[in-house]
C-alpha cells in the first residue's frame, strides 16, 4: 500500500506539477500576450511617429529644397553680374593689351631712330658749322676791306695831326726853353 500510496503521491504531485506547469504556462502565456500587446501599441505608437517624422522630414526636405534653390538662383544671378563684370574687364585689358602691343611694335621701330636721329644732327651741325664759316669768313673779309679803307683815310688824317702836333711840340718846347732862360737871366 504504500507504494501505491507514494504512486498516489507522486501522482498527485505530478498532477498538481502539470497542472501547476499549466498555470503558470498560461499565467507566462498572457504576460507574453500582454507584452506583445504592449509591444504591439509601441510599435504602433513609433509608426505613427515614424510617419510623423516622415511627414516633418518630407516639409524639411521640401523647405530646404526650396531655400536651396533660392540660394542657388540668387548665387547664380550673383555670379552671373560678377561674369558680366570680369568679362567687361577681360575686354578692356584686352583693348589695353592691343594698345601696348601697338606702342611696343612703335618702339621697336624706333629702336634704330636713336642712331638714325644722330646721323642726322651730325651732318645739320656740319653743315650748320660750315653755314656759320662762310658767314663769318665773308664778314671777315668785308670788314677788313672796310677795315683798310678807313686806315687808309685814317692815315692820311693822322699825318696832319701828326704835323701839328710836331709842331705844337717844337712850340712848346721853345716857350719853355725861352722861359728858362728869362728864369736864368740868360736873356
């Protein structure tokens, strides 16, 4: 009896063991329900933020679509008013390009100027010098002709005072030998 009385036992306990596996597989049963309905409302909760989020990210993107493009087209016509400006530079350098090309093809022309420049001041002042040296010799020459002519009247001229003055000397000089005599008491 005892043994079927332990039978009875362990029966008994492995009916209340099943049983009590039972219950707490179905007590673990609803919590993993109740967790899997939380889980369940989360997930629901984060794909309505999800879908918020989206939204938001959509009117962002959508914003940012917007101002990129504004900053685009206000760079671009920016940048386009600073093209227009380089150009309009580019084609004055240009002109003065063309110019200095110019003056520097006349330069070099007149590289051999300098030396063509002196050639030709040399042979103006020889025969400026030379101009000058005819002058002068035929001045020269008229002024001695006038030279001699007046000599020649001057000469003539000055035979008589000449004269005169031997005479007013050989006068004077006896006067004053007849005075030193009367001042000796000669005469």
């Amino acid at each position: 009896m005892e043994n079927i009385m332990d039978k009875l036992a362990q029966r008994w306990n492995a009916q209340e063991i099943i049983k009590a596996n039972t219950a707490a597989e179905a007590e673990e049963k609803a919590q993993l329900q109740n967790q899997l309905k939380e889980c369940q409302e989360y997930l629901a909760k984060i794909q309505a933020q999800t879908s918020n989020l989206e939204e938001l990210l959509t009117e962002r993107i959508e914003n940012l679509s917007e101002t990129a493009v504004r900053h685009m087209n206000e760079a671009s016509s920016e940048n386009m008013a600073r093209l227009e400006s380089w150009k309009l530079d580019m084609e004055a350098l240009q002109t003065d390009l063309g110019v200095l090309k110019e003056l520097q093809a006349s330069l070099e022309g007149m590289q051999g100027l300098p030396a063509q420049l002196e050639d030709f001041v040399h042979k103006e002042n020889v025969r400026v010098y030379r101009n000058v040296q005819a002058v002068v010799t035929d001045e020269t020459s008229k002024q001695t002709e006038s030279l001699q002519e007046s000599i020649y009247k001057l000469k003539g001229r000055l035979s008589v005072v000449l004269g005169i003055s031997v005479a007013a000397l050989l006068a004077a000089a006896g006067g004053l030998i007849f005075q030193l005599l009367t001042y000796l008491q000669i005469l």
